[in-house]
C-alpha cells in the first residue's frame, strides 16, 4: 500500500491498460479465456493469463472449472469486481465527452446498477 | 487508439499508477512541481515528470511560468482534467467500501461537482 489514499489504492489494483477492459467484457458476457482474447484491443495471451490471475488475487473475478481434461475456467464478477461499474460508467461518459470517435456504449450498460 | 472503446481509450491516457494520483493533487490545490512531490506516495522525480508531460500532451493539465530563472511552473488542471473528477470520487467510494484502512475523502471533495 502507497498510502490509505482510496484512488492510490484502487489504482495498485486497477491501475494498468488492460484490467479494467477485461472487466467491461466480464460485464458484456465473457466467461471463457479464449472469448477475452476475440477483443478488439487484442489482449496478448500472456498479458492475459497475468491480469486475470491478479483479478483473481484481488478478489475482483472467480474462476470454476467448466473442463477436465484439459482443464478449462469459466470467470464471473465478484460483488468487488461487480462494484467497479461505476469506475466503468464514469470513465465512458469522459470518454465520449473528450475523446473524439469513441463508440457510444449500450444503453443496458451505462444504465445499470451494481 | 486500441479500439473505439470509451474505456480502453480513458485508460490509454490515464491507466497507469501515478497520473489519477497527480491528478487527485490537483483538484487538493497542488500547482507546483515540489508540491506534488510531498505526497505521501512518494513519487518519484523522473516519473513525475514524465507523468506531467503526458498529462500536458494529453490535454488534462496546463502550465504557467511563474519564475524565469530557473525557470518554473504552476499546473492547472483544463476543462477536460476536470471532468475526471466523477472517476476520482467513484474510485473512493469503491475502495472505501472493498479496501481496508483506506481514507475516507473529505466530503467537500465526494461532493464537488466538474
């Protein structure tokens, strides 16, 4: 811990370019790691198995598995990672307000509840 | 520009550990470079400047001078810096709730509005 500043703290936990895009893809459906991997940021696989395993350490995402052999991982929303909406919904409106040519997200989406 | 993503997008400009922070220093009345460097997070010089480079490139913050020699400034956070305050305040309220020990932000801060 950098301090007890809240945003320092969320920041040593979401604080890097990919985990918060693995996140909106959770909440857009996602489950499997290969469905994380057809976005079109195209998240490298090894950048992927990283933040989804310090997802994980963080208690944002759960995995179970959904095959043996070999060995698949469904990912689902903790109520922690569920509560980052917000961070999402609010990071989408300054977006759209400031950078120019960014999509307009679903309604469902920025209408949504945690 | 990763993808149209409003997300991907404000992370590309802001998804690093240090910018929100220098950006939270702002809107707490920081100007001066030695101001930002007293923050409890311990920031370092060369990443300090760094980050106050993106931030000027990228449009969140502007400089004075306000000292020829040796030459120094204030920073000053734009129209669009600003708009990032709902992010700020989302970021509290998710670690206040799912971080322990975490400050809990002044309410004048949780209560202003862009």
């Amino acid at each position: 811990m950098r301090s007890g500043c809240p945003i320092a703290n969320t920041l040593d936990i979401v604080g890097d370019r990919w985990t918060l895009v693995v996140l909106r893809d959770l909440f857009t459906g996602k489950v499997k790691f290969s469905d994380f991997l057809t976005s079109p940021e195209g998240i490298a696989t090894n950048v992927l198995t990283s933040r989804l395993q310090m997802m994980e350490a963080s208690g944002l995402v759960e995995k179970t598995t959904y095959q043996q052999r070999p060995k698949r991982y469904a990912y689902s929303l903790t109520p922690k990672g569920r509560d980052l909406l917000p961070v999402l919904q609010t990071m989408c409106r300054w977006a759209n307000k400031h950078v120019p040519g960014t999509w307009t997200p679903p309604d469902w989406f920025m209408s949504m509840k945690t």
